[in-house]
C-alpha cells in the first residue's frame, strides 16, 4: 500500500512530527504547499497545527482528493493545548468538521499531538493575534476558561515546548 505524510507547519512543530513519522515508517512527509496529487496514495496522513480554529493546509490538501474509496485518511493536529482534554478534542473535532466535505469527515481517523510556541519566532500578525486572544481570556473567571485557554495564558510570551513523539504510536498503529 502507498503512503504519503502531508504537513503544515507555520513555526515547524507540525514538521518535526512528521519527519519524525517519515523516519519510522519510511514513508516521504512534504509540506501541504508542495503536493500535487493525493489520490493515488492509499495511506493519507495530514499532520497540521492549529491555527485560529482550523488546520493548517488541511482543507486545500483534501480538496485534491478526488476518490475517497479504499482509502485510509488520517489527520493528527498538533497544538498548544492539552491533547487529552475532552473539551478541546471536541472543539478542534467540530473545527475539522467545517473544514471537510462530509464523506472526507465521515472516513477519517483524527489524533491530537501536543506542539510548542516561541513567541519571539512569531510573525506580526500572529503576535498580534495572540495578544489579542490572551488579553480577551486572561480575565475570565476561572470556571469559563478552557483547558485550551488555560494553555495559552500559561504560555503566553514564552517559548515551550510539549513534543512528544511517543505521540505518533497510536498514528503508526492506525497505519
């Protein structure tokens, strides 16, 4: 069976899972930006970060598939938050959900990895982005904020990083 690793990356967390999966299953991972063809590959795997919501180069990625039958799709987030939160597994499960057509959505296997940020790499337009958001959930009351919200008000202006490849286990055993 033919497999392909699709990625998108911004700041390169969403990346290094997937060269780290390339090298375990020996299977060439490429940037969304770069495929041109997914429909004769019968392993589909998209690793993207979570950006406002959506998945980074998910949805133009699987516009390009013209025939979904016989195939394996897997899409696996990579985010700041806590991958294990019921909450924020539902809220980026429905996100993915307005991003695909119905029959893509209905087939696919979804996993969730946790990434990192480096607020000193961020682009203006994210920093930006950022800072409104944090200062829009930094005064909640704690019993309205999200794990997801929690994470960013622990991280903000910081550099983390959650990688953990051991992540990529349960996608390896789906394969």
């Amino acid at each position: 069976m033919s497999s392909v690793i699709i990625y998108g990356s911004h700041y390169g967390t969403a990346k290094q899972y997937a060269q780290e999966l390339s090298r375990r299953i020996n299977t060439e991972a490429v940037s969304f930006e770069k495929v041109k063809e997914i429909s004769d590959y019968d392993n589909i795997i998209y690793l993207g970060g979570l950006y406002a919501g959506g998945v980074l180069g998910m949805s133009k990625t699987m516009k390009k598939l013209n025939n979904i039958s016989g195939k394996k799709i897997i899409i696996a987030t990579v985010g700041l938050s806590d991958p294990t939160d019921e909450i924020n597994k539902n809220n980026i499960r429905n996100n993915i959900k307005r991003q695909l057509h119905k029959e893509i959505f209905e087939k696919v296997k979804i996993f969730h990895l946790r990434g990192g940020i480096d607020y000193s790499k961020l682009k203006f337009a994210h920093k930006t982005m950022m800072k409104l958001l944090y200062n829009a959930v930094k005064n909640l009351p704690e019993e309205k904020q999200t794990a997801e919200d929690r994470a960013m008000i622990e991280t903000y202006n910081k550099r983390v990083d959650f990688i953990d490849f051991s992540g990529l286990d349960g996608i390896i055993d789906e394969i």
